[in-house]
C-alpha cells in the first residue's frame, strides 16, 4: 500500500513538473504584418530584416482586417518562407 502511494505521488509531481515546464515555454505568438514604402504589406511571424536603405512599417496581426484594400495604394502580398521581403511586388530573398 506504501509503494501505491509513493508511486501516486511520484507521478502526480512529474505530471505537476511537465505542466510548469509547459507554462514558462509557452511564449506568446509573434506574428506581424510588415510594410515597405512602396505599399507592399505581407504577414509574417519573424522580424522584418535589416537591410540598408529599405524602411518598413511593422503593425499587430489583428492589423490586417482594420484595412481597406480595394483601391488603396496598399499591397498585401501572400505569406512567403524564408528571409526577405517585398520590393515592387517581388519577393527578395536574403
């Protein structure tokens, strides 16, 4: 009956233990739509790159859906893998 017990217990704080591990990993999601210049915008969940001479504009997620797009001198391009970004409408890769 000991042995039942002490293993219940062993058990109960590794469960405990895996939970916690769980909870500080857990970050929150980064995601972000990232502009140029040009009105090129495009979701993506990385920090826009670092590139010499080109600026962009970084907005929340939820940004998107408060946009007009339709006859707007804004772009939204589709998600693209990888680093890089749009320039003209063209994805650059880094």
């Amino acid at each position: 009956m000991i042995s039942l017990k002490k293993t219940l217990s062993t058990t109960a704080f590794a469960a405990l233990m895996a939970i916690g591990a769980l909870a500080v990993t857990t970050g929150t999601a980064s995601a972000r739509v990232v502009c140029n210049a040009e009105g090129d915008c495009w979701h993506t969940d990385a920090a826009p790159p670092r590139v010499p001479s080109v600026r962009f504009n970084v907005h929340p997620d939820d940004w998107y859906f408060h946009q007009k797009w339709d006859n707007s001198d804004r772009h939204y391009r589709d998600y693209h893998e990888g680093r890089g970004y749009y320039k003209g409408g063209v994805w650059i890769t880094l």
